[in-house]
C-alpha cells in the first residue's frame, strides 16, 4: 500500500472524474457519478475528503484503501475453502502480483472496493457469519450495482446454509435491505423520479450503442480473446480445464460449504463478463481472475516444496509488476498524451476521456463519436488520440504516431497522432 500511495494523483478517466465531481454534488441526472451512483462509493470517498486535499485524492485513495484488501481476502478464502495453511503466502504473493491488483487500486473507481466487499461476503460464510456476510453483500451492491452477477454467488450459499433456521436467514437479508433502503433514498433525494428515467436511458445505451458489448455487437467476443491473450499470454485457454477440475475438486471436498456452487459461479461470472462488458477495459477481468486463481490453487500438491516453488513464482511476477513511482512513468498514459498534446498540437480528436480532457487541457477537444466534427477538426490540424493504431486513412494529412505504454499491462495504453 505505501507503495502505491507514492504514485501521484492522477485522474485518467471519465468515469474516475465522474466519482471526483460526486464527492463534491451527488447528482446522477449531471454526470456526478454515472448511472446507477455508486452511494457507498461516493460515502467512502467524502469521509476520506475530510482528510484528502481534493475530490481527486478522496476517489483515488477510496479505491487504493479498498483494493488493498483483495490479497489478504483471497489468500484467507483460499485458506478456508481449501483447507491448506500453506496457501496463504503463495496466494498474497500472487494476488499482489497481478497488473490488475495496482490497476484497480489507482483507477479511482469502485472495482477495488466492491470486489474486497466480496471476498469478504465468500469468507464470513465459511465462518458462518450470517449478519456480517449480508452487510458486505449490501455494501457490494452498493459500491458497484453492476457488480449483481457476483452477489448471485454469496446470496446463494447465505440462502442455503441459514435455510433450516428463520433466524439466520434474517441476520443475512436484513442488512442487504436495509443497506438497499438507505442506498435508494440518498439517490431519491438528489433526483427522484428522473433517477429511474436516467437509468433507462444509460442501460439502454451500454447495450445498444456505446457499451461496446458483445451483446449489441458480437464481434466483441474476438476482442475479449485478445484482452484475455494481452492479460493472461496466449496460453490462457490451457486454464480452462484445470478451473473446471479445482470446481469439481470443491464440489467434492466435504470440509468446503456448498463447493458445488463455485464453479457455476465462475461460470455464471464468464458468462457475464462476455457478453455484458467492455473488452476494452481488462478491470473487468478482476472478478473472474481472483476467483479462477482461488479454484486453481486447490490443485497444486500439499507437498511443501510446491508452496515454496509457488511463492517464489509470486515474488517473481511481482517483480515484473512493480514500478518506480518517482519515474515520468509514473503518470498514467492519458496525463502523458495530455501534457506532450499541449505542446505540439491546436486541438484534440478522442473518443476517451473526453470531458477529462475538456476540464483539465486548455485545448480544444473534439468527442470523435461525431464523425462530422472529428472530420473538421482533423481537416484543421488537430491531433487523434486513440487507444487503437491509427491507420492511414484515420487522418487527412501525414502524422507522426507517438505510443504512450500503461504503467501496469492491465491499464490502457494510448496512441497520439500529431500531423507534419
């Protein structure tokens, strides 16, 4: 965590400003957040304001603190589910060591947060911890509504283990409503009936048009192969089968509480993540990858040297993963194409970030979702900036393509075009 504190605050995109503008107004109708408000989010980040310097440094440290969480919870969970002490080193190790795990703790958005909200749901139910496995899945759903196929799985178990005792399943659901309840009236009181209209209108929009889902558009299932190659090596299909094995492994292990629901859990989270996100953003892959890692582990030998070998291997990727945070790289690459765009270039064309932009460069920033307006602006000088290679054909004139590399491989790395 000191580590990652060292970095500097920088916003990088616009769902992260969103959040920022939300600690300051909460208004779901102007952008601060987005649809559906994320309350416990924005609540984590104005208590940490009354500390923070700025908006900006509230939302990033609320997600830093929460995503800060996910090795310890995993390895604990991985420890609990599988029976095995000598997990818990190898499984830190290894959780820290994942680009994802730096990636989400400086996005300033609430991934971090929902998903340790989540491994702490999956652990209390193993320990039986009715109450407080329905507060966490409360709080889950209320850091990150989106995140509603993942409480699928802790709803589930809660509902069965406390099935014989009335008493249980109401110390599991009564804090889940009550959570909802309080979630619900501080979004009425900002927009009421309008608050329901937006949510139409943008759920609409994430499956139909700008979502970039393989629902609306399935060539975007050949985008998430190259997101899960780009993440995971292209050898990552040769996991599919030892996942499948560790589910069956649990199914079967008489010790783990309701095991047979881990794997089509995982299954039902695959399932979603195709065919409900964006390819484009890796962070998505964080529910399916820490929970894949947790069913893995369970198939490596009780033997102590295999956890040695295993915990050597996570201090190994961590090494790769660890960077200088007093380095120009320290910056995510939108702050680095922002500030060398203001030196070389009249005005900017950019489908990413672009309220970002239009708020923290004095240049002018043209939405290249209008393809007539990016044409004009193109056609007078302005420079592309795109997360995709440019072809030739994408500027009217020669350009000089300029690659701005991620800080960690799960964040998004950008190109700038800057014509002769």
């Amino acid at each position: 965590m000191g580590w990652l504190f060292a970095f500097p605050v920088a916003l990088d995109s616009d769902d992260a400003l969103n959040f920022a503008h939300g600690v300051t107004r909460f208004s779901v109708l102007e952008f601060s957040p987005h649809f559906p408000g994320y309350p416990a989010f924005i609540w984590l980040a104005r208590l940490i304001h009354l500390v923070a310097p700025d908006p900006a440094s509230a939302v990033q440290w609320a997600s830093l603190l929460g995503s800060s969480l996910l090795p310890p919870l995993a390895a604990w969970l991985a420890v609990r589910l599988w029976r095995r002490p000598a997990l818990l080193a190898p499984v830190w190790l290894m959780v820290m060591a994942l680009p994802l795990t730096p990636t989400l703790a400086l996005s300033g958005l609430s991934d971090g947060p929902a998903l340790a909200a989540w491994l702490g749901a999956l652990l209390a139910l193993q320990h039986r911890r009715f109450a407080l496995a329905g507060l966490l899945v409360g709080l889950l759903l209320a850091l990150r509504p989106s995140y509603f196929v993942l409480a699928l799985l802790p709803v589930f178990q809660g509902w069965r283990q406390g099935w014989q005792a009335r008493e249980q399943r109401l110390a599991f659901l009564s804090p889940i409503a009550l959570v909802g309840l309080a979630c619900l009236l501080f979004v009425w009181q900002a927009d009421g009936w309008a608050y329901f209209s937006e949510g139409r209108r943008f759920t609409d929009g994430h499956f139909t048009l700008w979502g970039n889902t393989a629902a609306a558009h399935g060539s975007r299932l050949l985008s998430w192969g190259q997101t899960l190659a780009a993440q995971l090596s292209p050898l990552w299909p040769l996991l599919l089968w030892p996942l499948w094995l560790g589910g069956r492994r649990l199914a079967a292990c008489p010790t783990a509480l309701w095991g047979a629901s881990w794997r089509w859990g995982w299954l039902a989270l695959l399932l979603w993540t195709l065919l409900g996100q964006n390819p484009d953003n890796p962070r998505h892959l964080a529910p399916l990858i820490y929970l894949g890692l947790i069913l893995l582990v369970g198939g490596l030998p009780a033997a102590k040297p295999v956890a040695v070998a295993a915990m050597l291997g996570g201090l190994a990727l961590l090494c790769t993963t660890l960077t200088t945070p007093a380095s120009p790289a320290s910056l995510p690459a939108m702050v680095q194409a922002r500030q060398l765009a203001e030196w070389h270039c009249p005005a900017l064309v950019t489908q990413w970030g672009v309220r970002l932009l239009r708020e923290s460069s004095p240049l002018p920033v043209t939405d290249g979702w209008y393809k007539g307006d990016a044409a004009l602006a193109l056609g007078r000088g302005a420079c592309r900036l795109s997360r995709r290679p440019l072809a030739a054909s994408d500027l009217p004139g020669p350009y000089s393509a300029i690659w701005f590399a991620p800080r960690f491989r799960a964040e998004p790395g950008l190109w700038l075009a800057i014509p002769r």
